[in-house]
C-alpha cells in the first residue's frame, strides 16, 4: 500500500478555503493532486472526469451533474469539461458557502477556463513531483546517483513502483494520452525524437534553428511542441536574467525537466551507476538543483522568478532568484570538492548589480557555513 507524503502546499490550500469558493490545483500526472485533495478534504464528495460515464454526464447536462453534490466535492481532471466551469460560476455567485476542489493536468487547457468562468474567484496553485525536503526522511540512505535516477514522482518514492517500470509507462501513457489525443500531434515518432534531443540539451541555452534542423521538422514545430512539454509539466523554460546591463547579455533561454528520473530515461539510462561516468551528469545535477529552487518558490504559492545569468563572452552564473526587489545567487556545482573559484561569478555580478542580497554556491559536498550548501540540505528557508 502507498505511504502518503506530507506536501508543503497543504498549509497554503487550506488557508485559502476562506477566502476562494474554488481552489485549483494543477500539475503533472502522478505528482500527487488527487491524494492531497483527499487527505485534506476527506468529507468531500469525489469525481473524476476520466471516466467517460461522469464525463457524458457532466457535458451534457453540468447543472444536474453538480446538484448531486452538497456543495463540497472535489472534481478531477476538471479540463475534460470546461463547460463544468460556468455552471460552477452560476453556483458560487448564488451561494458563497459552496466549496470546489478543481483538479488538472493541462496547464493550458485548465487556466485558459479558469481565467474565462472564475476570475476572482477561484485560487490557483502548482504540486509538482516532491520536493527534497518532503523527501528528507529518505535522502540519507541514497546516493546522489540514485536520486538522480530515481526521480520524485510519488509513486516511485512511496508506491515503491520500480524505476523502470514507473517512467517507461508514464512517459508511454503521456504521449498517447496528451499528446496524441489532446494535442493531435500526428507524427508521434518525430515528437518522441524531439523530446529525446531537448533531452539531451538538458540546462544547455535552447538553440531552436538547431534542435529543429537535428529533430527534421521546423522551427515553428519545435516552438509549438516546447509549448506542449511547458504546458503538461514535462519541461518548463528558465529565462536569461535582464537588467542595465542587458547589452552584454544572451537572450536564448535554457530549458529543464520537471523530474530527473524522467530525464534519465529519456537519455536511455537504465542503471543509476551509468551516471557517474555519463557525460550529462553535470548537467542531470544541475537540473535536479534547479527544479528544488523552482519547486520550493512553488511550494510556498509564490511565483518561482527563478532566472540564469550568462553574458555573450560567456560568463554565466546557474541561477537567481528575484524576490522583494533583491536578487539571491546559486552556483551549482555537480562536484563533490568545493573550491573557491565556483563563486568567482557570483562575485563578480554582485559587485555589477547592488540588489544582489546573497550568494551560495550548491554542490553534492560537505555543507560550509554562509559559503556552500549541499544540495541535500535545501529546505523552505533556502531559496530566499
């Protein structure tokens, strides 16, 4: 039987029940939406529109498909239905005591509904795959290498699914799913090709004429099938950091996985020993450091304002985040020996922008006092 994880969201949803008649929750499949919702409103009544049956209902007839509940239910995968939404709007106008639950797994699909039938009165939040700090409990016994593989995702750390198993079916499932049937990509092959190339450019800046040119398809194919990864939490775009200085900056953003254990699979790992002589294991770290600095913003129902600094000559710091007007630097570092010269940037942009409010370099070494984290002790409290 799965073990339920404590999620940090949970303390910012149900805060919010008293202000929004509706709470939104989206995020990837599998990144435990549906167990959350359960455990914090276990008396509320619950549907999922995957079923066909609830489906039919609820699109052809939404006003008695929502007379059947009290006023407290939670509705799954809301965005097969948007209809559902006005009807929805209608209720919560008349009577202000009701309470809604809305669950999605298309980003794109859900918000565009969301922003037409429930402005102002719907709360929105993300849950993506675990965090480090929901997981702390378990990160001593594993090695770096095994993280990396093993990825986040819920069911691989507390279904106990073996690796191999969970990614190669859910990866399977979301291209015939979304894809396929949500999307109408026609040429599945050529996606998944694509997929596996960006992949490969994993925390690299996003050179669009060249992954279209190695893909076989054009420029405006990868834009819109980078459009679909964002907007189905495969990937999400980190953008270059602008200020007066933007002269001497690049403008290309770089892209990460929203999972490791995902990334790993899709580069054709199949044992977390490959990692230590892979040549993207630099890369496959930076990209687990990144999505807890993004998760964490995420997590406290903030927006993630994660950025990477990299000047055309080629100086670069890994990421910032802007928070309160000031900026906190991170340079992430794959090793486990710590040496002076991983802060040199970070100094340097420091002394070119006065906002700059701390700096910490993050590695898979010892933690050092006010200098280094290891990445295993990031927590809430860290990214600033």
């Amino acid at each position: 039987m799965s073990e339920y994880i404590s999620r940090c969201l949970s303390s910012h949803i149900l805060e919010v029940q008293s202000f929004f008649p509706v709470t939104v929750l989206t995020g990837p499949r599998q990144s435990g939406k549906t167990s959350l919702c359960k455990r914090l409103f276990p008396d509320y009544a619950y549907v999922n529109l995957e079923d066909l049956t609830q489906r039919a209902f609820a699109t052809n007839d939404p006003n008695r498909f929502l007379e059947r509940y009290s006023g407290q239910v939670i509705i799954d995968e809301v965005q097969n239905v948007p209809e559902l939404l006005s009807a929805i709007q209608v209720r919560v106008d008349q009577d202000h005591s009701l309470r809604f639950i809305l669950t999605g797994s298309s980003n794109f699909a859900l918000l565009r509904s969301v922003s037409q039938s429930l402005a102002g009165r719907a709360a929105l939040f993300t849950l993506l795959p675990l965090s480090l700090r929901e997981f702390s409990d378990r990160l001593g016994a594993q090695s770096t290498d095994q993280i990396l593989f093993n990825g986040l995702y819920p069911g691989v750390i507390a279904g106990e699914i073996p690796v191999q198993y969970f990614y190669s079916n859910y990866y399977a499932t979301y291209v015939e799913r979304d894809v396929r049937q949500l999307l109408k990509v026609k040429n599945v092959l050529s996606f998944d090709k694509f997929v596996r190339l960006l992949a490969a450019r994993v925390g690299s800046q996003l050179n669009v004429s060249a992954l279209s040119k190695d893909a076989g398809v054009s420029a405006a194919t990868v834009n819109e099938w980078l459009s679909i990864l964002n907007t189905s939490y495969i990937t999400y775009n980190v953008a270059p950091y602008f200020a007066n200085i933007s002269k001497r900056l690049t403008k290309m953003p770089k892209v990460y996985f929203h999972d490791t254990g995902l990334l790993c699979y899709l580069l054709a790992l199949e044992q977390p020993e490959q990692l230590a002589s892979h040549p993207l294991r630099g890369a496959i770290f930076e990209n687990l450091v990144m999505g807890e600095l993004y998760k964490q913003r995420i997590n406290q129902a903030r927006e993630p304002n994660l950025y990477f600094y990299r000047e055309a000559a080629g100086r670069e710091v890994d990421a910032l985040i802007a928070a309160g007007g000031s900026l906190n630097l991170y340079e992430i570092k794959s090793s486990g020996t710590f040496r002076a010269d991983f802060a040199a940037n970070m100094k340097y942009l420091a002394q070119l922008l006065p906002e700059v409010a701390s700096t910490e370099v993050i590695y898979d070494g010892s933690s050092l006092e006010g200098v280094a984290l290891n990445f295993r002790d990031l927590t809430i409290g860290n990214a600033k």
